[in-house]
C-alpha cells in the first residue's frame, strides 16, 4: 500500500488516492461540478475523472458497470459508437477503501470527437466502479486513453516521452489510483 504522504486531497480532503505522475487539476483551469475531479496528462489527452453518482438500485454490479460506460458514451456523443470490451470484478481485498460492496472493472472503445470538430478520435476508456451501497452512492472513476488520433483533430501532437514530456500513464498508475482511495470523511456521501 502507498504511504500516506502519496495520498492526495480529493473532495475537499473528504477522499484521497495517488494519483498518477505529473496529474494536473483541472479545477484550476475551469470550473468542476462538486461531485467530479478531473485531472489531465499535461502533454496530452489522457485524462481521469472521478465521479460520485447516484447508486444505481435494482440492477447487477456489471450491469451498473455497464450503465455508466453508456451514459459516459452519451455525454460524449460516441451514441452507437461505443463498445464494452470487459467487465470483471477487481477484488475488494485489494481496495484501501473499504466500504465498498462491490468493485467492477471496465474496459471499452468509444469514437469521439473533440469540441464541435468532425474528426472522430478513438478513446480506449478503463472503468472502475466502486460501489458505496450503505450510502446510496456509486464512485465512478474513469481513465480516458486516446488510443488512435485523427490527423484532423486538435489534438494531433507529437507523442509524449520525447524532448522531456512525462511518460504516458499506465494501466498500472489507473490500478494503482484504485486501490488508493480512502475515505477521511464520510460526511462527504450526505
């Protein structure tokens, strides 16, 4: 397990995890809904969110799984163009965060495009969904990976790792993010 000194504030010191490696907050460069944090790769459209949502009542881990990736689909437009790949489960004794009921793991491919352009990039998306049942609430953390940019995007840039950009973040920094959350006050769920 990570040292606490690793642990970063989440929420307002509510939750903390370890994040990955050069994680900027992307509340200080616009304004964030209280129940997300958002941070961004600082070279390039990686990103992870992390959301708590209303626990989805009546219906199977994997298919709460399942139904956040397809809202997550519709509120980037991918509609049709999103695909499940996996779901499992990550197990609970691997979790610092020990209220959870249960824990899903989800991997999918969504088309999206980037602002208003029509350039369609291809996003890799790591889900993992913790689910706080005693306090109606789910934990959604999501890892944006663009996996294939269109040349017509904006976001068409050389790849990070060269002339001294930070590496790309791993599956690894994501699992490791994961088993890292800990929750100081339990307030923070109402």
């Amino acid at each position: 397990m990570e040292g606490s000194a690793d642990q970063q504030p989440l929420f307002g010191g509510a939750m903390s995890a370890v994040l990955p490696p050069s994680a900027q907050d992307v509340s200080d460069l616009r304004e964030i809904p209280d129940n997300q944090e958002v941070f961004v790769h600082p070279h390039t459209d990686q990103s992870i969110i992390v959301e708590l949502l209303e626990y989805q009542e009546g219906m199977s881990d994997p298919d709460a799984a399942r139904y956040h990736f397809e809202d997550v689909a519709a509120s980037n437009g991918a509609g049709g163009r999103a695909e499940v790949l996996s779901v499992e489960p990550l197990p609970l004794a691997q979790l610092s965060l020990t209220r959870c009921s249960g824990a899903w793991a989800l991997t999918g491919r969504q088309l999206v495009s980037k602002f208003t352009e029509r350039a369609q990039n291809t996003v890799t998306m790591h889900m993992a969904l913790l689910r706080i049942q005693q306090h109606a609430t789910d934990l959604l953390v999501t890892f944006n990976d663009p996996v294939v940019i269109h040349a017509a995007s904006s976001s068409s840039v050389p790849v990070p790792g060269t002339s001294g950009s930070p590496a790309l973040w791993t599956v690894d920094d994501f699992r490791r993010l994961l088993c890292s959350f800990r929750l100081q006050d339990p307030a923070l769920f109402g």
